[in-house]
C-alpha cells in the first residue's frame, strides 16, 4: 500500500492523539466499509411485527378517510 507521505505524517499524528494505531484505524476502516452494518434493535422490532392485512390493490388514503370518519361519527 502507497500512502502519500504528509498524510502519513498526519495520521500517524492523529492515530497517537487517539492512543490507537495507523494498522489499526486502517483494519477498522476496512472492517467498516467490508462488514454488513448491524441493524438497531429497531429494526429488528418492525421485522418481527405481523404483517397488515390489507389488499395490495386498496386505496389506503380512502381507508384512512373512512375510519377516521368511523372514529369521529362522520
């Protein structure tokens, strides 16, 4: 691996402010830009949830209208 050398010099800098090293901001890098990010917990709540019944061909901005008239007695 080339690395031009200022940029070398400033993370070798920055690397010892952070008391890691160059090897490894570089592995923690890779590890990040090659590794599956991992899903909030969040989404692993909504991935657990039933799936609606609603027919795919509905017109859910109607629906909404209709129990929300339902709702309010219009």
């Amino acid at each position: 691996m080339t690395i031009e050398d200022s940029i070398l010099k400033n993370t070798k800098l920055y690397a010892e402010k952070k008391g890691t090293s160059v090897s490894e901001l570089v592995e923690d890098f890779f590890k990040s830009i090659t590794q599956p990010k991992k899903r909030s917990n969040l989404f692993k709540l909504i991935d657990e949830l039933p799936a609606p019944n609603i027919d795919p061909e509905a017109d859910l901005k109607e629906l909404y209208y209709k129990e929300k008239a339902k709702k309010y007695g219009f």
